[in-house]
C-alpha cells in the first residue's frame, strides 16, 4: 500500500460545478497537510495548507482533514475552466524541512 | 523576479551520457529543492539546500546523482552516467524558509529522457 493515496483521474465536470478531491494516507503521524495544484508542463503551487484536523476555507477553496479517518479533503466551488490542472496532496510528520509525501495527483477538467 | 528558472526545458540523451540540470532560484531565498516527478512514483524530493549547504541528501536514488550549490544564485544536479529509468521531470524549487506552510516556488522542471 502507497503511503499517500488520490484518484488519478481524470475527474471531468461542468463549469459551475462543486469539484471534491481526496486523499487517503495510512501514517498516522502525518499532522501537516497541503494541497498543490499543477498546470500542464508547469512546477506545482501551493494552494492550501492546514496542520492538523479541521476545515480551512480560502475562497473558493475548502480544505478539510480528518485525522481519525486519515482522509483529506479538497473542495472547489464554482469551479471554472481555470481551474483545469493536477491537484496533488502533500504531508508531513513535522515542520522541519521539506521531505513531504506526495499524493500523485488528481487530473481535473472543468468544462466550459 | 523571474522567478525560478531551470534549464534545459528538454533533455534527450543516450544512456551511458553524463547530463547536468541547471537552477537559479528566487534571489533572497535560502532554501533550494531538488524534486523528480515521475507516473510511478509521483513527486519526489531528491536534496534540498539551506545557505548553499546540503542538508538532506537521503533521497538522491545513488551515487549516479550529485548536486552542488556554489554559490547562492545557481545549483545543479548531475548525472553520471545517465540510465533510461532516469527519465522524469525535475523540478528545482525554492523557498525564504522552510516548513509545511511554506510556500515553495518551482521551476519549469526539465523534461529528461534517456534513450
């Protein structure tokens, strides 16, 4: 079993849509979690980080994790054609250094 | 700033060859990563530096790869001698600091394909 685990996709909606991406992970030592989004031919950005459990609401971006379950979450409201990329979930055992597990990614498609 | 700026954008070589990958990050970061993004295994960070210092070196595959920073402004990671399973994205990132929340700017990577 994969440390970090996502559907790879492709995940295909309309615009306008609410987009859910997830992650499930099997460390339970894991307590900071990101999300990166990656455009075609593009390095990664980082869109959202949240430490520990909980929700954390940047716009229209919703991040949630749920530790017990060991399950992150990613929503996307009205999601537009821009929106198009590889989302990728990153953790970490502890803030020192940046040796993150990756997940390896969810492709989306909003379409117009 | 331009931002990180990585080169070449492409790469194709023979196995066997010697390739070098080229990094110059944000001015005023002191933290530069090296990652390798492949299907198989995702996103991958190979070494990072703080202040032109290796600090963790634990996920260059073998002795083929090494990377150096000389100065604050250019690093590079090299391949000696080059093997077809070494045909991946690299990415150079860098960052002011580091941590989870730290937000790490990547390069273009370089698209590497050994034949």
């Amino acid at each position: 079993q994969k440390e970090v685990e996502q559907d790879p996709g492709p995940l295909s909606v309309p615009e306008g849509a609410i987009v859910s991406l997830n992650c499930t992970y099997s460390n339970s030592a894991f307590q900071y979690f990101m999300w990166y989004r990656q455009y075609s031919r593009k390095g990664p950005e980082l869109l959202m980080y949240t430490y520990s459990s909980g929700n954390k609401e940047d716009g229209r971006f919703t991040a949630q994790v749920d530790k017990s379950s060991k399950y992150i979450s990613l929503f996307i409201r009205d999601s537009q054609p821009s929106d198009s990329a590889t989302y990728l979930c990153a953790m970490s055992r502890d803030n020192y250094g940046q040796n993150f597990v990756f997940g390896p990614g969810t492709r989306l498609s909003v379409l117009p | 700033d331009a931002g990180v700026i990585q080169s070449p954008r492409h790469e194709v070589t023979e196995m066997g060859q010697e390739v070098t990958l080229r990094c110059k990050p944000i001015s005023g970061h002191d933290y530069l990563f090296w990652y390798r993004q492949t299907m198989m295994r995702g996103l991958e960070l190979l070494i990072y530096f703080n202040n032109n210092v290796p600090i963790d070196d634990s996920g260059m595959p073998e002795d083929r790869f090494s990377a150096k920073m000389p100065n604050a402004s250019f690093s590079t990671l090299k391949i000696q001698p080059s093997e077809p399973r070494d045909s991946a994205v690299y990415f150079c990132a860098s960052s002011l600091r580091q941590g989870a929340g730290e937000k790490l700017f990547f390069g273009s990577g370089t698209q590497l394909s050994v034949l």
